[in-house]
C-alpha cells in the first residue's frame, strides 16, 4: 500500500500545503511508502518540512487498488484518478468552508466512494451536522524548535503583529477603533508578510500581543505559532479555531456550538468574526494585561504553552501512526 498525497497548485504561502507536506515528511519517517503529486511543477512547496517524500507528477501518477490517495477538501475533481483505480480516497477537510465549494452540481459527498478526516473537532462538527459523518481528526502540529518563546519581553513599547492578507480591511478598522479610543497609548504594529518560518517566529517572539484576523478557518496556524512564541492573541477565530482556543476572563463572545473539554484554560480574546468593535476592546484587554503584568498575564502565557503541548509535531506525528496503523489492518 503506497500512500499520494495530492499538492494542489498554489503560487505562494500556504499553511494548507505544507501541511499537506508534513503529513508526507512523517509517513516518510515512518517508513511507510509515500508520494507527493504535484499538479503543476512549478508550484510553492514549502522549505521548512525536513524529509520531504518523492515527488509524482500529475500526468505520471498510477494509482493501483490498494493504494491510499488523500486529496484535500476544495479540489474533488482531483478525486477521479482515485476514483477510477478504485483506491482509497479520502478527502482531507482542513477548511470547513471549502468543503462543498467544488462539487460539480447534482453530485453530493454521500454519494461518492470516499472517506474524510478533519482537521479539527469544530470541523468533525461541522460534517457530521451537514453529511452525517464522524470522521477520525488529525491536527496539525507546530515546529516547536523554531516558535518558542522569548525569555523576557519588555514593556516599554506594547508590541502587535498582524498578517495583512487575512482581511486586510477588517484589520484597518480594529487599529483605527483602537487608536480612536487611545489616543495617548503608544503601541508598535508588525507586520508579518513574505517571511520565512524562522523570520515569522523572530517576530512573534519580538511582540507581546497578535491580532488574529483570519476566517473561516479549519484549525488556523499562525494562532497556535503566536501562542507558543509567547504572545496573547486577539481577534478572530474562523470557527475552526476553536479547536483550541479559550477565552480569558472578560471575554464577551461565547460559541452557540459545542466545545470540547481541554486541559488548558484562557489563551487569548476571542471575538466573533468580523466583529471590529469587540476584537478592537479585546486588543485593549490584552495590552492592559501585559502593561499589569502580574498573576493573570503569567496564567494565560501558561495556557499558551499548555495549549501547544498538544499541537506539536510530535503529537501530529502520533496521530499519523494512529491513523495509517487503522487504514493498513483494513479499517
């Protein structure tokens, strides 16, 4: 049983791709037979993943029966390889709101040979309330040797990174409320764009605060890399978020869907998405938490550390072996 593993084609950054990848690196290491299949030679493919697997062309893949083709949610024509050699598909779902965007119309996901995993519990969630299905969750995991934290951060300057591409114009409408609402308080913007993965974790361990400005997301990354380089997060969940995180005290928005139990507590400021106002008023708490210092700022970077024990690479890894242990006894 060899394993592909379909690389949709993508022309920059992608956190979806190199997970993608990184599931390939950890079978690899595993020693389990497995392959990259590129539909376009010249797409990103990310540097950071050691022991990358082969790599297949799309016009030269040959799927036999026994063979596992694992094709991430938005791309279900690229099923049909598959599909016709009757191996195992399965559909990756790391996006709930891409999971039923490219079905060709009469054609629905009950109707097709093909089996999922989440990529988190909000998202298990989500396709078991559309299509009926329970289906196995595989997290990603975080390069813990790369985002660590710093061991001191002054406060001199309040700190804040942001990623520019996750809705640009929301995020112009949080630092305007805010700078509206406090005028007098100095605060540092960084942004994080066109970096590498070590130059993103230099600037989270340089700031104290992220504003998360993504959504939808399935189990969002650079949440969970901000979380283990010591920072506080704020903004946006995109639903799948949720997954893991929790809100500190004085948090206004609470989730109508369920919650799983976790160990770790607080880890950030929550707000629904697209809610500027409150995610503006979250930043605020954040920055008055870290300006007072103290017993609750030293509990939510704990929650934070907490949080990234399980969303590790060795965790994901252990996740992997689960899985592909079940799919070779037949399961």
């Amino acid at each position: 049983m060899k394993t592909y593993i379909f690389i949709p084609p993508v022309k920059s950054t992608a956190g979806g791709i190199t997970v993608l990848c990184r599931i390939g690196s950890i079978l690899k290491s595993q020693g389990r037979d497995v392959a990259l299949v590129l539909r376009d030679a010249a797409s990103w493919m990310p540097e950071s993943v050691e022991q990358m697997p082969g790599i297949v062309l799309w016009e030269s893949l040959e799927l036999e029966k026994d063979d596992i083709w694992l094709v991430p949610e938005g791309w279900v024509n690229s099923l049909a390889p598959g599909l016709k050699a009757e191996a195992r598909c399965i559909s990756y779902c790391q996006n709930w709101a891409y999971f039923f965007s490219s079905l060709p119309e009469g054609v629905h996901w009950n109707s097709l040979p093909v089996s999922f995993i989440a990529v988190s519990e909000p998202v298990n969630w989500f396709m078991e309330q559309t299509i009926g299905k329970t289906s196995p969750i595989l997290r990603p995991g975080i390069d813990t040797s790369n985002f660590y934290p710093a061991e001191k951060k002054s406060t001199d300057i309040i700190r804040i990174a942001y990623m520019p591409r996750k809705n640009k114009a929301l995020v112009k409408q949080i630092k305007s409320i805010f700078a509206a609402r406090n005028p007098d308080l100095q605060v540092q913007w960084v942004e994080i764009s066109g970096m590498t993965s070590v130059q993103v974790a230099e600037s989270f361990r340089s700031c104290h605060i992220f504003l998360v400005s993504g959504f939808p997301e399935g189990c969002p990354l650079p949440p969970l890399e901000a979380l283990s380089c010591g920072c506080i997060p704020v903004g946006f969940s995109g639903f799948g978020g949720w997954d893991y995180m929790r809100q500190l005290d004085g948090a206004s928005f609470r989730p109508w869907w369920p919650v799983r139990e976790v160990e770790w507590g607080g880890n950030g400021y929550w707000s629904a998405d697209a809610d500027v106002l409150d995610a503006a008023l979250n930043l605020e708490k954040a920055v008055k938490l870290w300006l007072e210092g103290g017993p609750t700022l030293d509990r939510a970077l704990n929650a934070g550390q907490q949080t990234i024990r399980s969303y590790t690479l060795e965790a994901q890894a252990k996740s992997v072996d689960a899985l592909w242990t079940e799919y070779e006894s037949g399961k």
